[in-house]
C-alpha cells in the first residue's frame, strides 16, 4: 500500500565540521546523513516483510569498471538486455533499443536538470554590519524551500552566520544567511544583481556541478552530464539511464509508435546516501520532489488501457510512476515529495520495464531493480558485465529490464 502521510520534520542537513571543504564534506558525511524532507504529505510505500540484509546486496566490482567519462556518442554504450522471467541476457549497444520496443508503448522520462549547485565566494559583510575579508567561503545548494531562499552546506561555517552577506562573481549574486538549521545546515536567501539575470542564469555562470564521488576525472562538457531533454533545473545528480538518448534516437523511438511522457523528479543528494542498517527495512530512505501532470497521467493511462507497456527510463521515472499510480496501477497528477522505497517483495502497480544502468553495490537502486527482477538473476547478470567489461555507473553502460 502507497500511503500519503505526514512525516516528522527533520533538517535535511549535516553537521559537519569547521574548516572543512564543504564539497568534499558532501560526499562524506551530507550524503550520509542526509534526512527525509520535511514537505507535509509526503508519499510512502508500506514496506513489505523481508529478512534480506545488507550483504545480500554485495558484488564484486573492480575499480577500472567505474566508468570516469561518457562515451561519444551518448547512445553508442553498451545495452545488456535481461528477460526478467527467463533470465537470458542479450549484449547489444544502446541504440538498439529501439528494437526492443513496441508500437503502443510509453517511454517515461524524467526532465530535470542539474544545477552547478557549488558556488565559492566570501563574506562580504558581517551580521554586525562590519565589513568581511576575502577569505573563501563555500555554498552547496541542497534544496529551495521557496522562491530564492534555499537550504545549502557552507564551508566553512564560521564564515555564514546568521546575518551574513555572502557574495559571489565581484557581486553578481549575494546570500544572506537567514538561520541555522538543527544540524548545520545554513538557509540563506539570494539576491541576483544584474538586470534580467535570473537566479538559474547566474548559477550557470558561477557555479560548478558537483559530481557524484566515484567520478574522479575532469568533465570537460558539463553538459554531458544532463540529459538532451533536460528542461527543468533542480537536480544535485543526473537521471543517468537518459544520458544515453539523443535527439536522433529519440525520434527513431517516436517514428515507430511510442510515446515518450515526461514526470519530474529532482535527484537530492541523498541518493548518494548509503545504507548502513544492516536489515535493510530499517533503512530510512530518502524523499525527493516529484510531478505528474494531468496530460502525462492521461496519455499514460490512455496507452496502458490500449495493452500498451510502461517503459520507465531510470530509476528516478520509476520512481515517479510507482508513487503516482492508485491500487488499480493509474497514473494520478501530484505535485508533492515521495520518500518510496522499493526493494525485493515491492509489488509493482504500473511499470512494466526498465532501462538503467549499473549500480552500486548495496545501494538502494541496486535493491530496486532487483524488485523488478529476481535477485539473483540481477547479481549473476552484473557478474557476467563485470566478465565482459561492462562499463559501470553514472557514465558507465546500460541494461534494459524487460
């Protein structure tokens, strides 16, 4: 059962400590320890019994099978195709993908774009209206609570304190330092100066994006790291089963039959959040915004009534889709936060397949996918990509769950 329910509120932030950089703490601790978001009526899935554990959930992965950079292009990766009742796998490359999809069917993608969420200025004045030093100071935008006024980590902290004006780009884009969180986290309202600049626009031009941890070398095209279609900026992280569309392939798709629906969800940084509880039904999982509109829930439902598929690109889509669908598996418009865990036991309500990549060991994607297929047969289909050197997550190649 999928239930709307009113979760206590805590910060979404981590203690971290002073002087420490603030992106690298990201990964190391805020990843960690990131909490559920505090938006009333968040979506949540009754979880189903299990005694599977953590280990359950391991394999062996060299590191020379982290994918470092994207290949060029983007659906020239490698396809592992896996028949979910047969357990047979196919090695194709991506842009065959097209052949394994039905007129009727409906391609469900998730249109959000990351934002360059570091941003490096310094305290251009104090709270007791004295005047600040050129000392850097950093911000990791993490969530907007409302129009310019966002939850961020700063490094270091000492450097934004309440009352604090930050500035950035010679004052191109200043924060003032609103309050403290329970657990360090700085919500800070921003104020763009220049004329017709918007806040996203000024972000572009000052801002970095922050990597996931396991990618190590230099990206020289940061926009390799959003998806073609790609429209609307709130990500910490990539949707990155769609970084292998392009627009060619994607019209390919169109041409013959399917639909191709978008819902938004924005990656927070807690899926980079790893699960510690060694039960993992204790584990507590993460919340991200999510929206349907009511023209995707009807063509949705319009297709599926007609015995067409629901083909969910990555992991995120699902997501969506799983949260939104009612009992009887249709799609309902919402506008709201899901914290969904999906892991072995899940009884899916709506999709129907799956392109994704490969995931990390003892992730709760890897625990999702693993839903949609039987366990073993996604562990003994990753042992055979990792023999075959299959390139592995964020960057790495992709496997379609049909």
């Amino acid at each position: 059962m999928i239930q709307t329910i009113a979760p206590p509120i805590p910060s979404l932030c981590a203690a971290r400590p002073e002087g420490a950089d603030v992106y690298a703490t990201m990964i190391a601790q805020q990843a960690a320890l990131v909490k559920p978001s505090t938006e009333q009526n968040m979506i949540r899935n009754t979880l189903p019994p299990t005694d599977l554990t953590l280990s359950d959930f391991r394999y062996d992965l060299p590191p020379e099978r982290i994918a470092q950079t994207p290949v060029e292009p983007r659906d020239s990766s490698r396809l592992m195709v896996l028949d979910r009742r047969t357990g047979t796998l196919e090695h194709r490359v991506f842009r065959d993908i097209v052949d394994y999809l039905d007129p009727g069917d409906t391609l469900v993608i998730n249109d959000t774009r990351v934002i360059p969420a570091r941003i490096i200025g310094h305290r251009a004045r104090r709270a007791d209206g004295s005047e600040g030093s050129a000392s850097p100071v950093e911000l990791l935008l993490l969530r907007q609570r409302e129009e310019g006024v966002w939850e961020t980590l700063a490094g270091p902290g000492k450097r934004a304190r309440p009352g604090d004006i930050l500035s950035f780009g010679d004052g191109l884009l200043t924060a003032e330092v609103l309050g403290i969180a329970e657990e360090g986290c700085r919500i800070v309202r921003f104020t763009v100066h220049r004329e017709g600049l918007t806040f996203f626009a000024a972000l572009d031009l000052l801002g970095t994006m922050p990597l996931p941890p396991y990618i190590t070398h230099k990206l020289d095209n940061p926009e390799r790291y959003q998806t073609v279609y790609s429209r609307e900026a709130g990500s910490a992280a990539a949707p990155t089963a769609g970084l292998h569309f392009t627009p060619e392939l994607l019209d390919k798709i169109r041409e013959k039959g399917i639909a191709v629906a978008p819902v938004l969800l924005h990656v927070g940084l807690g899926t980079f959040r790893p699960v510690k509880e060694e039960r993992i039904a204790e584990h507590e999982m993460h919340s991200e915004y999510i929206r349907v509109t009511q023209e995707t829930a009807d063509l949705v439902n319009r297709r599926r009534a007609a015995g067409g598929r629901v083909i969910a690109v990555g992991t995120t889509s699902c997501r969506v889709l799983e949260s939104a669908a009612d009992e009887d598996g249709r799609l309902r418009a919402v506008d709201t936060d899901t914290g969904i865990f999906i892991y072995p036991g899940y009884r899916f309500r709506i999709v129907d397949a799956l392109i994704t990549n490969f995931h990390l060991p003892e992730s709760t994607l890897l625990m999702l996918v693993s839903a949609l297929a039987d366990r073993e047969t996604i562990l003994r289909a990753y042992r055979t990509a990792v023999e075959m050197g299959y390139r592995f997550f964020s960057f790495g190649d992709a496997m379609f769950i049909k």
